[in-house]
C-alpha cells in the first residue's frame, strides 16, 4: 500500500521520528503544518515533506555573525 495522502499525528511523529507529544506541540504551535478534522490533528504528507526540506535548508544555511 502506498504512503497515504494524508497523516495522523502518530504516523507524523514516526516519520519524524519524535514522541506524538512533541508532534502535537510542533502542531499546536503552528510550527508544523496541520489541521484539525473533527478535534484530531491531519497533516497532508506533500505539507510535511515541503516542511522537512525548509528545516533541511534552514539548518544548512550558513550563519550570519551578529
């Protein structure tokens, strides 16, 4: 079975491979991109990989000193 087009909040937190609890934190915070169907997190999987790479970029980006 293909991955599916959009994630629970647990599969999310496997595939970033942190607790759920951190997930729904990073959620609730509006720091990873999500919705709410019926009071439960849902996150669209082409979202979360366009995430990952902007956290990648960012990460990789060289540092400005002050």
């Amino acid at each position: 079975m293909p991955d599916p087009d959009v994630l629970t909040l647990r599969e999310v937190a496997a595939l970033l491979r942190v607790a759920e609890k951190t997930a729904y934190t990073l959620a609730q915070g509006g720091d990873l991109p999500g919705f709410k169907v019926g009071g439960q997190w849902r996150f669209r999987r082409a979202d979360i990989d366009a995430w990952i790479d902007a956290q990648t970029h960012r990460a990789a980006a060289p540092q400005k000193d002050g």
